[in-house]
C-alpha cells in the first residue's frame, strides 16, 4: 500500500488541503477543504478496490473544481475582491493536479493487473 505512487500523490491531497482548511477565510470553503482531505485520505486506504479508488479520486476532482468555482464567485462578484489573490488558491490547483496523477496510477496497476490475468 505504501509503496504506490499513488499513495504518496493522495497523502499530499490530504496535507495540502488541510494546509488550505486552516488558511480558508470562508467557512463553506472550510467544509469543503475538509471533505476533500477526508475523501482522499479514504481513497488510500481503498487499494485492493482500484475502480472505486478510480472514481473517488474523480469524485475528488468534481469537488475541487467545484471548490475553485466557489473561490471564484464569492472573491470576485459578492466581495468585489479584484486585487491580489491569496496564497491558499494554489494549493487547491496542486491538489487536482495530484488527484490526477493518483487516477493515472491506479488506472496503471489497473492495466497491469488485468494483463498479467489475460497471461495465466
């Protein structure tokens, strides 16, 4: 379990939102940061069921997309907010970005398990 790349790219999920929870001003993006920290932190655990560790990191993507909308909307249209972005924006970008290299490596062992099954 531990020696998955996968694994290393969902603990950093876990660690960078809830680097992101503690720095969030709003409280709905507070929720959301925790959730996600949660969801990845179960998705590890999930390693022997690859399809559904595939679709909760999907599910994980959904919800920081979801996440940055939010930002979004709430800094530039309800504040009227237009100047300098804070630092917990990134942080979100980095985590989809390592749920999507935690996807490409469990569809990977998904590919190596089904073809080492079609050699027996």
């Amino acid at each position: 379990m531990w020696q998955r790349k996968q694994t290393i790219y969902l603990i950093l999920v876990v660690f960078l939102m809830v680097i992101a929870t503690c720095m969030a001003t709003y409280v709905l993006l507070k929720v959301a940061s925790g959730v996600i920290a949660a969801l990845a932190a179960v998705t590890i655990f999930l390693f022997k069921k690859r399809q559904q560790q595939i679709r909760m990191c999907m599910a994980g993507q959904v919800l920081l997309l979801l996440w940055l909308i939010y930002f979004c909307v709430v800094h530039f249209y309800v504040n009227h907010a237009a100047t300098r972005l804070p630092f917990y924006l990134v942080l979100p970008v980095v985590a989809y970005l390592m749920f999507r290299m935690a996807q490409a490596g469990i569809r990977h062992d998904e590919n190596l398990i089904r073809s080492a099954d079609r050699i027996r």
